[in-house]
C-alpha cells in the first residue's frame, strides 16, 4: 500500500496542510501566544517559532507527517495546527503523538477535537502503529478533554521526561481503534 501524504486533510469544517517555508508568522502566532503557552517553559521567540517551522518541515521529510496548518473551510481562516509528532525519548520507546494547539478566538467549538480525530485516523491507517498517543502537562485540562474525546484514555503518569513537568501519557491502542471504527461502520 502506498502511504498518501499527510497533508491536504479534511473534516466537516477544517482544511489541515503542511505547513510551507513561508509560513512563519503562522507558526508564531500559535506558538508566541501566553494562553496558547502556559502550560509550557514560556512562549516562544521569533528565533524558536522559526525552529519549530523547519522541524516541521524536516519532519514531513524523515517521517512523513509532522503539525499542520489548520484553516477554515468557511473562509479560510487559520485557527493554530495539529498534527502527528514523533517520539522516541519520552515513554521508553517509539510514539506517533497527536498534537494539537489552537488560538484562543477559537477555543470551545470543538475544532481541536475533530482535528485530533482526523489525525488519529490517519495514523491508524497509514503508519499501523500500536498505539497512538497524546503527551499532555498534568495541569493542561482542556487538553485532557480533547484527548479524551478523541478516545484516548490515560495510560500513566511521567514525574520525569524531556519536557520538564509532570505530564500524562493518553493514548488508544490500534486494536481499541479497529473496534471502534468497526462498530461505527
């Protein structure tokens, strides 16, 4: 089977794309934010927003998928990204995380729920992982409910890792998401 990129993703009322080399303020607006950061050492700089852009752009080379840009259908807006990460450095062994930061005009309407959803799927699909997961800073509740609401449930606490707070490790097994995707059909 070959793999289609992940790229060019659609729900009911989102677009998710790569992100482009030139889309830099793009990726400063989500990643500067104060809200969208808290829970984070602090928001980035110029220079750090520009660094997450080329490891994003790297990592659609290495691995095949990375955050991607989210717009609205209806008009096209950009609301923040999503995506798919890759881990090898946080749970002991290799992840495929579903990430997921929106600007706050656009929290509460259920978009990172259904961008999180299409990027689960295509993980499942696409890269047959055995899990998937969501890597979220204990104290981070909305994150919490997105995972949850993409069904996800909470696999274990980590005191100690790379992103230095205690973070949840939330995540769906491939055999929970075939039998739910089974039961959905």
């Amino acid at each position: 089977m070959t793999v289609p990129a992940f790229d060019a993703i659609e729900t009911p009322r989102l677009r998710m794309r790569r992100y482009r080399s030139d889309d830099f303020e793009l990726m400063h607006r989500v990643m500067s934010d104060e809200r969208v950061m808290r829970h984070y050492v602090a928001p980035f700089t110029r220079e750090q927003s520009q660094r997450a852009l080329f490891s994003a752009l790297d990592s659609y080379e290495r691995f095949g998928y990375s955050l991607l840009a989210i717009e609205k259908k209806a008009g096209g807006e950009f609301i923040g990204h999503a995506g798919l990460l890759h881990w090898d450095d946080v749970d002991g062994r290799d992840d495929v995380e579903v990430a997921y930061m929106l600007l706050p005009a656009f929290w509460g309407f259920g978009y990172a729920t259904e961008a999180a959803h299409a990027a689960k799927s295509w993980a499942f699909e696409y890269l047959a992982p055995d899990r998937v997961v969501s890597f979220i800073v204990a104290e981070n509740e909305p994150s919490i409910k997105v995972a949850e609401r993409n069904g996800m449930s909470r696999l274990k606490r980590l005191e100690e890792n790379r992103f230095g707070r205690p973070i949840y490790v939330y995540g769906v097994t491939a055999a929970t998401w075939t039998g739910e995707r089974e039961r959905r059909s």
